[in-house]
C-alpha cells in the first residue's frame, strides 16, 4: 500500500466515521435515552452536602456506575473528577470556607462511625461529606494522593444488609456501591435527627433496582449485543478472589 492508498483508505474510513449516528445521551443521569432511568429518579433535599470525588475510569469508562445516579438524585450535592486532590481549588475551596465542616465517608480506624456512637457537631455550619466514588483499590489510591482528604476528620456507618448491586461483584460481604452508601449514610443521620427526610432517600435503593434489573433484561435478551447465556452468578455461589484475604483495603 503506498502512501495516496492510505491517505485514501484514512479518509474513506473518517467519512464513515462520521456518518455513524450517535446515540443520543441523557445530560441528568448520564446514560443513553434508551437506558435512560430519570424516570426512576426522585429529587433528595438534603441539609447534607455531598461532594462525589469520582475518579476518572468511573466517569468515562464505567456505564452503570452509580455516582452519576447518586448525584442525579441529591439535590445538594456534586462531582469532581480527578485522582489527587491536594491541589484540586473546587475542593480546596469548600475545607477552607469557614462556614463548612468537612468530613471525608471512609473506614478507619480514627472514623467516627455514626451507626454506633452520637455524631456531634457544629449545627451552625454546613455538614460536607466527600464521598470517594471508585472502585476499592482505587480509592485507597485517591486517598493516599489527597493530603487534604487525609487530614480530614473521617466518618463511616455499619451496612447491615449485603448489597444489592449483584451485576457487580464486591470484593467483601458488606462492600456496597456508591448509592448504597449514601443511601444508609443518610439512614444514620436521619436516626441521629440530623436530617429528616421522611425515608424519601429510600429511592436511591429503587433506583439502583431499576438499574439493576434493566442491565440484567439486556444480558439476558439473545437479540441483544450484551447478551450472556449465564450473566448473573448469585452471591452465594461466586469465587472469592484471594488477593482480598490478604489486601488491606483501607488507609488507615
């Protein structure tokens, strides 16, 4: 091939390229209108702000990823991309505001773990919780990098169910999805009478099934590009990867 048939060959291929409709996206829940779930979407107020720092690999590559869902559903809250926050101004900006009081949602041992003791605090400033929206081993990365996160105060909860996110295997019994771990954080301060939302937030766990359910009829459907004759393994039946027996998965 010479070097016009080439060019020739990269034009006709850009030319079709260009000719190939593209799916149409929806801008609030960030999936395509075929797979759009803002139907099953219900707008949380919350007094809470919660700032999803997502990694990059969640917000490009992930598709049923649930940090889109969780900000598409809160109201007050926000994404911010990126791996290492130290320098990031957005969230420099929201620990340096006087008028907020900023924790970071991550296992600890110095975490204040609000499913079992009081979570006292300053009522005259904004609670600011930063959610950590990747996949295990990359948080752990995230908050490594973040010196600000590091030196924030850390606050967690004790799951009490399994999660439901079972097109995706979690590397522990209680490992839960983003939305998952809103959705019971706020169950802890609405039992702490920090916020009162009436159980509203319990649409986060119907969002998360409808996802769930929708990912399972594509998987399932023979007519379909994502179709896998066996696509859902039950929990009990999976094989642990040993890599977690020995992994610690937190930064302590």
């Amino acid at each position: 091939m010479n070097k016009e048939q080439y060019l020739a060959k990269k034009k006709a291929q850009q030319v079709e390229f260009d000719n190939i409709q593209r799916r149409e996206t929806c801008l609030n829940c960030r999936r395509t209108s075929s797979a759009c779930l803002c139907d099953d979407i219900v707008e949380i107020k919350t007094n809470t702000m919660f700032v999803l720092l997502m990694h990059p690999m969640e917000a490009k590559k992930e598709k049923v990823g649930t940090g889109r869902l969780t900000k598409a559903s809160l109201k007050n809250s926000k994404v911010i991309m990126g791996i290492d926050f130290s320098n990031d101004p957005e969230v420099n900006e929201l620990i340096d505001n006087p008028d907020n009081l900023c924790f970071a949602m991550y296992p600890g041992k110095s975490a204040i773990n609000i499913s079992e003791e009081k979570f006292t605090f300053d009522k005259s400033k904004k609670l600011v919780i930063f959610v950590i929206d990747a996949t295990w081993p990359c948080a752990k990365k995230m908050m490594k990098l973040s010196t600000n996160l590091l030196d924030l105060p850390r606050v967690c909860f004790t799951p009490t169910e399994r999660s439901k996110f079972d097109i995706k295997q979690q590397p522990m019994e209680f490992c839960l999805s983003t939305i998952e771990s809103v959705h019971y954080f706020l169950s802890a301060l609405e039992e702490q009478g920090v916020e009162k939302l009436n159980k509203t937030h319990d649409s986060l766990l119907k969002t998360l099934e409808s996802l769930v359910n929708y990912q399972l009829e594509c998987e399932s459907d023979p007519n379909r590009q994502t179709y896998r004759r066996n696509s859902f393994t039950p929990f009990e039946k999976r094989k642990k990867s040993v890599k977690w027996k020995t992994r610690s998965l937190f930064v302590d």
